[in-house]
C-alpha cells in the first residue's frame, strides 16, 4: 500500500493537500482506489459549490460498485480536475496526483490522521 508522507488523511480514504490560503485539493487514497477495482466513471461537483465536511460530495464508479466521495473539509469548490473526468483510471495508475476537486474558503474540517495513522487505519 503506497502512502504519501506530504498529506494527510480522513477515515474514509480521501486525501488532503493544503495549498495555503485556506486552499486544499482532495483525492481518493491508493488504498481505496485498490478496493474499488477499475474506475470507470467519476461524478464531481461544479466549481461554486458548496462542500461539507464529513458528507457526499460526488461518486465513483468502478467495475464493482458505486462509493460515495466524502469532503474532509467545508468550503467552496474553486476547481476540478477535468483529467479524471476524461480518465478516471487515472486515480487507478496515479492516486495522488490525480487529485479531483480544490476547495477555497475552508470553515471546518474532519479530524485527519497522518500517515502513519491512516497507515494504522487501514491495516486495522
């Protein structure tokens, strides 16, 4: 299981990469990409809204089932990564830079773990 020491993590397999000015993007970790399968389509939501932290804010489609993609944070979505949306098998080949929505304007967040406690996590 590959783990990136720069981010940090929420219990429900999403990463966060601050980008200062209250600014993060948000990702699907190795871990869950791995337990998915083979994604095959991603449902993201549109730059101006809304994200809350600890609900859904789009799905992911593999070869086995629909999940739910949960906000770390709350804010407002300021970008998407439209590379996914064309390739959503990027998140199979490359998890952590296939990063899919920034968020601005962040007013709370989820307690996250590092990742030697996400790495705990998973192995639990």
């Amino acid at each position: 299981m590959n783990i990136n020491e720069k981010l940090k993590y929420s219990i429900t397999d999403e990463w966060l990469l601050p980008n200062g000015n209250k600014t993060v993007k948000i990702g699907l970790t190795d871990f869950a990409q791995k337990r998915m399968g083979g994604i095959v389509y991603i449902e993201l939501p549109e730059v101006g809204d809304p994200v809350t932290a600890g609900q859904s804010f789009g799905d992911v489609e593999s070869t086995k089932a629909v999940f739910e993609i949960n906000s770390p944070v709350s804010g407002t979505v300021s970008a998407i990564n439209i590379d996914v949306l064309v390739d959503p098998g990027k998140i199979n080949s490359a998890p952590y830079d296939a990063w899919l929505i920034e968020v601005t304007g962040i007013t709370s967040q989820l307690d996250l773990m590092d990742a030697d406690a996400y790495f705990s996590a998973c192995r639990a």
